[in-house]
C-alpha cells in the first residue's frame, strides 16, 4: 500500500497565491504569506525568520493542558435553520424557501425544542448559515446568500438583526444559537476586509442584549479547520464554544491533477497540526468542539491499492439501499458505506491517522470515520487535549443505532415523534430601529 502522507498539511505542492510570485497579493483574513506564496497559518507561513513576506506574527501556542483536570465533555446537537429573509423590518427566519418544506420543517423545530420537557438538562439550538451562504455560484448551489452575513453584520442592520433572532428563539423555544459564517473576510467568497470585525460585534452585542433580558441563551461559533477570518480571541469572552470543523482537509471536489491523490479528509496527524495553529489570546481549551464527520469523501481510482493512490474523478454515488442514497459525487454518508455491496469490498484502517478506507465497485475508494474505532479515538485525542467535547456533521448521515452516541446499545434507534402543539400566531413585526 503507498504510504499515506500524514503530514500533507507541509508536503502539497500548492501554486503561490501571495508575496512577490503572485504580484505582491495578500492573504485573505489572517492568514500569513510564506516564502514560498502559499498562505497559511502554521509558523512556517508566519514566522518572519522562516522567510514570511506579509501578515506575518508569532503563533500562540495551546494553553497547558492535564487531562485529568479537564472538564467534562459534551456532545452538542444543534438544529439547522439555515435562510432568513428582511419583511416589514423584522428579519424571518425560515428553514426553506418552498412553502410546503417550510411548514414541515416548522413542525419539526416545534417537536425539537419540545424534547426539553423530559430533559430539561438537554440543549436544543438553532443553526444559522452554512456552507452555501459562503460558497459562490456553483452546480451545488451558493451565491445567492454569499453577501448575507456582511449585511447582518454591518453597524447599520445589527441591532435589527439581533433582535429579530430573540424574537425567532423565544417564539420556537430554542435556547441557544450557532453562527455559522464559515469564511469572513475571503474576497473569493464576497468577503470585506470588515467581515471579521464586525463578526465579532454582532458576538458581543449578541451576548450583552441576552444578559440585558436576563436570557440564559448559548452561543456556539461554527470554524473552519484553520479559523481563517474569525477573530476568536475577540470572541472567545462572549462565545460559550466553538463547533470546529475538522474534517474536509482534502476533498475530491477539488478534481484531479498532477501530484493529487486520494487522501482521507479527517487525519488525526493533520488535525493535531491544525489545533496548533488557531489559538488566540484569552481561548479556553474547553471552547473548542472536535467535529466528527458523518460522512466519507470518495474518489474514482482505478488500480487502487489504499490511500495515496492518484485519483481520476470524484467518486460515483453508491447503489441505492431501501430508498436512501444522497446522489452526491465525491460524497458518501456513513449510512451509504454500511450499505455497499459486499462483494469485492475492501477496507482497511491507517492507525497514525485514525481513518478508515473503503475499496468498491472494482475502481472506488472512500475514507469515513466509523463510531465504534476511529470517531472514538479521535474522542480520546480531543479529551488529552483538554478540548470540551465533540459535534457531529450530521446525525441524520450516521448509521442510526442507539449506540451511535452513547447512549449503551446498538439496537436500531426507534422512537415515536413528539407530540407538540405550534405555537401561537407570530408577534406584530419590529419597528424599522428593531423596537
């Protein structure tokens, strides 16, 4: 089998994209330019004596960490309400655009913050944003809602933005918020060099208004693996954790070409590098939530052997099972891989990197983290680094057993819906200061 590069974070070939080879750009964010043009954020981008050429700075390092004194870790289970549109001066929020989508969702976030009644420990959040309000136009969709956290976000609409999310929480009951704005400030995603600022404005005047209504709401912040753009020392006072998405380092979307190979998209090595590299003055450990993916990324390698190999195309979508298949090239959820055909199947494990890789269909490959050994070694490595706990993306692409997170069985998950009544008709809109 070719060896996995477990440290590929140093060893790709990427083109330079800042300093004196790229006619003098800079880096998006706060991301440092190397000597050899391409940005980053280890201390080989940033370290002036390592030959940095602009945004350079000494790199924080993690605070001391004894796991034996380190708080105890949570799983966090979050709601996606993605969209949210300005009517009569109050910002709504909607988790569709299509009328009939919009009321079943609606039931559900009713029957979801009514879990509360028989755990009133258990938290129940809505998430704002996501990938598409960050990702230009593209056969997945994006663009449309690329400019939509700036606006949000600006000095003039924030406190009419801020107020109309107390409205939407306190009318669906949930108790805590996700701000879910994965890349401010990349002008290739719409970004401003304002974005990362005003980000943290919208945090902190976000937790003052709670504090003044004597609301106990959450905030999470969700982050890329390197944090580009996100001020998360600014943050960190007002900000109860930060949900980092540790996973997609490599994907196959980004197509094939000379020197790419297949790599998994959740090496443990790379994500020990990446924790390095994104801490600030005044974060806490227990801030930060280990993602875990629930999904693998595929590739179409013929004559492969294991990771490593050069890859073709994106890997095809899996035969469907029951019904159930997402359709996505380059993607598969771990429910797919569990339902791949049996015969010619091939998997193995990279114990350094902690991920599992799955042969099929004679030129397929996927690499997944499964529940049972490598999502519970990445636990343990979150734990001895005194990290507060995990989230999953997403429950509904894992493999649905009652032992799936812990709960002490691997019975199938059963269970009927809760039974809720909707809430009562909205209130008058805001006023046009948002009063």
């Amino acid at each position: 089998m070719p060896p996995l590069l477990g440290n590929s974070l140093f060893r790709r070939a990427d083109p330079p994209n800042c300093g004196k080879d790229a006619g003098g750009k800079k880096c998006a964010g706060d991301l440092c330019c190397s000597l050899a043009g391409p940005c980053g954020k280890t201390e080989e981008h940033c370290d002036a004596a390592m030959g940095c050429q602009s945004n350079c700075k000494t790199i924080t390092p993690p605070p001391p960490c004894d796991p034996s004194k380190a708080v105890p870790q949570k799983t966090f289970r979050h709601y996606q309400a993605h969209y949210w549109e300005k009517k009569d001066g109050l910002y709504l929020f909607t988790p569709s655009t299509t009328k009939g989508e919009k009321q079943y969702e609606e039931k559900l976030w009713a029957e979801f913050t009514a879990l509360r009644k028989d755990n009133p420990k258990l938290n129940t959040w809505a998430s704002l944003g996501g990938g598409l309000f960050s990702h230009p136009p593209g056969p997945n969709g994006g663009g449309e809602h690329m400019k939509k956290w700036a606006e949000v976000t600006s000095d003039a609409v924030r406190p009419i933005f801020i107020k109309s999310l107390i409205r939407f929480m306190d009318f669906w009951k949930f108790n805590g918020v996700d701000l879910d704005w994965e890349f401010p400030g990349d002008p290739e995603r719409g970004g401003t060099e304002n974005d990362g600022t005003n980000f943290a404005k919208l945090v902190k005047e976000l937790r003052e208004e709670f504090k003044a209504r004597k609301l106990d709401y959450g905030i999470s912040i969700a982050i890329g693996v390197d944090a580009n753009g996100v001020k998360m020392g600014d943050m960190a006072p007002h900000v109860d954790f930060f949900n980092w998405m540790s996973y997609d380092l490599h994907v196959s979307t980004d197509g094939p070409g000379p020197g790419k190979v297949a790599l998994p998209h959740t090496n443990l090595t790379e994500i020990d590098t990446y924790l390095k590299n994104i801490w600030a003055p005044g974060l806490k450990s227990e801030q930060i939530m280990l993602g875990l993916a629930n999904y693998g990324m595929s590739y179409t390698a013929p004559g492969c052997t294991g990771p490593g190999c050069p890859y073709t195309k994106m890997g095809r979508p899996s035969p469907p099972k029951g019904g159930q298949n997402c359709g996505e090239p380059g993607r598969m959820t771990n429910f797919e891989i569990f339902n791949l055909p049996q015969q010619g199947l091939k998997t193995g494990l990279d114990p350094g990197a902690q991920v599992k890789w799955t042969m099929w269909g004679g030129d397929q490959i996927v690499f997944w983290d499964d529940a049972a050994t490598t999502m519970e070694a990445k636990k343990k490595w979150a734990k001895d680094h005194c990290l507060g706990g995990t989230m999953y993306w997403s429950v509904d692409q894992a493999v649905q057993t009652k032992k799936t997170y812990n709960t002490g069985t691997s019975q199938p998950a059963t269970g009927q819906p809760v039974q809720q009544t909707l809430p009562p008709p909205p209130l008058q809109p805001l006023g046009p200061n948002g009063s």
